[in-house]
C-alpha cells in the first residue's frame, strides 16, 4: 500500500524493468500521469487489451535501445 498516487509512480520506477503496467482509478488528475509510469505499455482500467498475444516494445534493460514509454489511454474512466 502507497500513499499517494505520486509514490504508487515513485515505486513502480524505481526497477529497471518496465515491460507493461496496469493503472486502476477513477481519478482523471492520476490518469493524466500514466506517461510517467516507465514502462512500454500503460493500460488503463484495464488488462491486456489487445490480447495476450500483442507485440510490445520493452522498456529499459529489458531490451537495449527501448527508448519511449507508451500510454495506451483506452478502457473508462
């Protein structure tokens, strides 16, 4: 458990990992914060959309040279 939204992101940077991650809320004003989320691909209230069989670019020392994070803005808010 985090505290804030802020720290929920903090915590979630802090691997050198970031092949996919999920955000739950209802909160536009934490939506609005996915891209800082480092990560290849953010889902928002939701989970693997696309199917599990969906290509993704890794992020960070999963595969050298991922560069950009993406923000899938899909799903409800």
């Amino acid at each position: 458990m985090v505290g804030s939204f802020a720290e929920a992101i903090d915590l979630a940077n802090t691997t050198s990992f970031g092949l996919a991650a999920t955000v739950y809320s209802s909160t536009p004003e934490n939506l609005r914060h996915c891209r800082e989320i480092n990560a290849a691909l953010v889902w928002i209230n939701e989970w693997q959309h696309g199917g599990v069989n969906m290509v993704y670019e890794p992020w960070g020392s999963d595969i050298p040279g991922a560069s950009m994070p993406s923000c899938e803005v899909s799903g409800s808010v």
